[in-house]
C-alpha cells in the first residue's frame, strides 16, 4: 500500500489519533491505552501484514515520553511509524509489544535501561547496559555528579 | 551457609551447570558474556549480558554538531565504518534536502562495497580460527590487507575513515584509485576459490557446521535478524534493494537467499556476497563521473525542526538512523538501530540443545561486533 491508501485504511481502523507530517512514511500518534491494541491489529491484518519490527526508542520531551516504532511489512514493503504519548512523567509505564514482535523485548529493555519507562507484562524487565544505581542517561534531566569535575 | 553459596555459584537454579564465557573469552572478538547453562556438554540456556563498552554515543552525539557525529559512528561498527558514515550523512541530506554530485554517490558506493568485502574478510578468517584453522587468518588479512592499503592510499586512514560529510567527501579520492580497485578485483577473483577450497569443503568444517543453529524464517523476522544471517533463513531483507541509496538502483546484482538457515548458510550467503560486491565494483569502477566532491555547504549545519530517518545496510545487516531535531545545530535526539543489537539476542534460542563448542561456531556465524551492540 502507499502512503495515501494506508492512511485512508488506518482513519477506518482508529477513531482518536492523530496523523503528523512526515514526508517519508505514514505517522500516526495512539493513544496509550489503545496502544497494543493497535499494534497487533497491525501485525494481524492480512493486508497490512506489519511483521517486521525495525526499531523501537523513546524520545523525551522534557512534559512527556514519546515511544516511537519504525515497522514494516516483509510482504507488502510498506513502512509506519507508530508513536505514543506517556503522559505520567515522573513514573511513565507504556504497554509491552514484545509478544507481537520478540526482537521489541530487547529495544524495550534498552528504552527502559536509559530512559526509565517501564512496559506493563514485559517477560524481562532488567537494565540492559548501566548498572542499577546508575540513573537514566537519556533523559534530559539527567546529570551525573559522581564523574563531573568540580571547578 | 558455605555450602549453600557453593552451590548457587556453580549450579544455578536448577541443578545446572553455570560456566561463564567472556567477557574476555577470545571468540566473542569483544567484551561480551554469556552465562550458559549446561547440563554435560548441552546447552540448555544461554543469557547474554551486554554493557562492557557501552560508551554512550547517543547521549555523546545530543552535545555534538552533526559533522562532528560521524565520527562517533565510526566506533559502533569498525568493521563497516564508511557505511556507518554515510548513514548519518544520508539522514542529514535527506533532512536539508540537498542534491549531492553523482561523482559522491559513484565513490560512497564504491567504498561501501569495499568495506562490505573487507568486513566479511576478517570474518572469514576470525571465524576459521574461532574452529581451530589457523591457517584462515593469514589467508584472511593477507588479502584484506590490499583492501586496506587502497583506503590507506585515498584518505590516510585504514579502520575509521570518516571520509564522508554531510553533503559529501572530505577531499577527492586519490588519481590511482580507480587502477588500484582493478588490481585488486583481478587479484581476488584469483584468491576466492582458495577460501572454497581451504574452508568451505573442509569435512571438519562442514561436520561442524552443516545443520548446527538453524534460524527459521519465520524467527528471524520476529527477532529482527538482519544482514546475511537474516538471508540464509530466506529473509530477504537487503536495504540495498527494497530502499535503495546511493547508486545501488543503477547496478545488477543479487540478492543471496538461501533456504537451510543454519551455520553453513551463513557461511555460504557472505562468501556468494564478496562475489557479489565485486560485481558491483566493476560495474562502477569505469563509469565515476567527473565533478565536484562535495556540494555546496554552510558552515554551520542546522537541520529543520521534525524527525528523519535513513536505513542503509551494513557488511552485518540493516543499520537506521533517526534523527529528532528542534532546528538546533545538534539534534535533539539520535537513535542508532544497530544491527548487531537485534542480531544478539536469537543466539539464547539458536544453541539450545547443542554443544558448548558449537556456540563458538554459531556466534562466529552470525559475525558479532561487540561495540555495535553496546554504542
């Protein structure tokens, strides 16, 4: 499908969300309870097909964590970009998709090792990378006393 | 008490037991520990547990102007660095929306197919020696060796070029380049089939390969396996093909597939690719038109406010780029999907069930870099 037609497609599907400019792919912003919902009718419907999991990251924007996934169909080619909006920032906690597509359990626990989002039923919820005192470095309030040099 | 710490340390949960491979284990070529569960010589779990080199490049590049970030891809995966670079660049031109010169998008496809070459060289040969042919690694980095001297010749640097900038190269590449490519082709047309007949029809080799850590289709799609290891489970998956960049819609050549997805397949997909990619090299060797080697740059690159992404392929799968900017000469946030992190992971379902010495060759075949994964 191209962009247009996947939009018309997705409009049917969805009643409350909202549809950004992007010049390259179809972007589409769910709500978070609506969000795994969503996201296997994705993988499920047989003429989108969305198998393949490209990347899966979060973006903080200093009020709200954004969770941003490229997904693409191995079949039919086509890509979107699925965002959704974690308004809670002090303890944000998204839905797990790690049961729709494997490979989202390990971008899931990287998004929780460096941004601190925890995802609801997720098998293995561990940090990744950082120790577990070590505070969550992407987000942008973060500051790391222990290795600054005091002038 | 004693007793009891004894006997969680060594035999874990349930009566297993627990050796440690890594972090410093030679045949993971990097800091990378596996926790394997055993129960004889079979595997009945393995863990991986990443983060001995997580340098943290996303946060680093949050600080840095967007030519000074290509530097940094440099050090995810050395063994595909000018790829590395020109993701980033693509990204950034893509976001500027800028036309750069045919004569840039001729030699970053040249180079590419070099580093593709060269990368899968040194696997090559790492990876007879992870199996006890030692004689693999000489053959190995003798002929990688002239790849090297070419990049050496043309920009100063042998691993970490960054030779590409947003809008282009750094400098024009070398008058001999072209002659200096010829050379080599000719040169390693003659020394492939050694590789055929030192390794590939080696009966210790094939026993130790042929049906060992089979990745079915279906697999490799739900855990985002990429890059060659993806396509001997017949997942076609080349970016080269489905989202072409650079001059890769200009050229023929093949996608290799095969069908048996383990050990071996792997094996044979990045041999048949090396014939691949010098396909590709003669092709384009001739024809590099005349022109400028950078298109016209400010100084100060500010990318539009919004969100940008690039996928390109790596000599290990498939590499994107996202880019968040809010207008700032430094993006607001960059993501890496590197394709070693996704490739990782399938190895704690692929060695179940054989032998601890078959978990060399299974990660040896899915051809990991270490710092790709932790960034």
């Amino acid at each position: 499908m191209d962009n247009s037609t996947l939009r018309q497609r997705l409009e049917e599907l969805t009643v409350n969300a909202v549809y950004p400019v992007n010049k390259q792919y179809t972007e589409i912003i769910i709500p978070a309870e609506s969000y795994h919902e969503f996201c296997s009718l994705l993988k499920n419907s047989q003429d989108m097909l969305f198998d393949y999991l490209i990347s899966l990251t979060a973006v903080d924007w200093k009020d709200h964590f954004m969770i941003v996934c490229h997904i693409t169909s191995t079949i039919h080619r086509h890509t979107i970009i699925v965002k959704t909006q974690l308004s809670d920032y002090g303890d944000p906690v998204a839905d797990t998709v790690s049961d729709i597509w494997r490979t989202a359990e390990f971008h899931e626990r990287e998004v929780f090792d460096l941004f601190g989002i925890r995802f609801r039923h997720h098998p293995d919820m561990r940090r990744l990378f950082l120790e577990d005192d070590f505070g969550f470095p992407l987000r942008k309030d973060f500051t790391d006393e222990s290795r600054m040099i005091v002038k | 008490m004693q007793e009891e710490i004894v006997k969680n340390v060594i035999l874990g949960e349930e009566d297993d037991y627990v050796i440690n491979m890594g972090p410093q284990h030679p045949s993971t070529h990097g800091v990378l520990r596996f926790e394997v569960s055993l129960q004889g010589e079979t595997i009945k779990k393995v863990i991986p547990y990443c983060g001995y080199i997580h340098r943290g490049i996303e946060k680093m590049c949050e600080r840095d102007t967007y030519p000074q970030i290509i530097h940094l891809t440099d050090r995810m995966d050395y063994l595909s660095a000018h790829i590395n670079n020109e993701a980033v660049c693509l990204c950034v031109e893509k976001a500027l929306e800028i036309e750069i010169p045919e004569r840039v998008s001729y030699i970053r496809t040249i180079l590419d197919e070099l580093n593709r070459i060269a990368s899968h060289q040194l696997w090559w040969c790492a990876m007879g020696m992870d199996m006890g042919a030692l004689t693999t690694f000489f053959y190995g980095l003798r002929d990688r060796e002239k790849i090297l001297d070419i990049f050496e010749e043309s920009f100063g640097s042998r691993l970490l070029h960054s030779f590409n900038t947003p809008g282009g190269l750094m400098h024009d590449v070398h008058p001999g380049f072209q002659k200096r490519i010829k050379e080599f082709i000719s040169y390693f047309r003659r020394k492939l089939p050694e590789y055929d007949q030192l390794l590939t029809d080696n009966v210790i080799f094939k026993e130790r390969s042929v049906g060992i850590g089979v990745l079915s289709r279906e697999d490799a799609i739900q855990y985002g396996v990429t890059g060659p290891s993806g396509r001997a489970s017949s997942f076609s998956c080349d970016v080269r093909k489905i989202e072409p960049y650079g001059v890769y819609d200009r050229v023929n050549f093949n996608e290799i597939l095969r069908t048996e997805g383990d050990t071996m397949a792997r094996y044979k997909v990045r041999i048949s690719e090396m014939e691949e990619s010098m396909k590709i090299l003669e092709q384009l060797v001739d024809n590099i038109p005349a022109g400028d080697f950078t298109a016209k740059m400010k100084a100060v690159i500010r990318l539009p406010a919004g969100e940008f992404f690039q996928r390109v392929e790596t000599a290990r799968g498939e590499l994107g780029v996202y880019i968040v900017s809010d207008g700032n000469k430094t993006p607001y946030r960059i993501k890496f999907r590197s394709p070693n992190f996704s490739n990782l992971f399938i190895i704690s379902k692929l060695a179940i069930g054989f032998k601890i010495a078959d978990l060399v060759a299974i990660s040896g075949s899915l051809d990991l870099v270490i710092p790709d994964i932790d960034r």
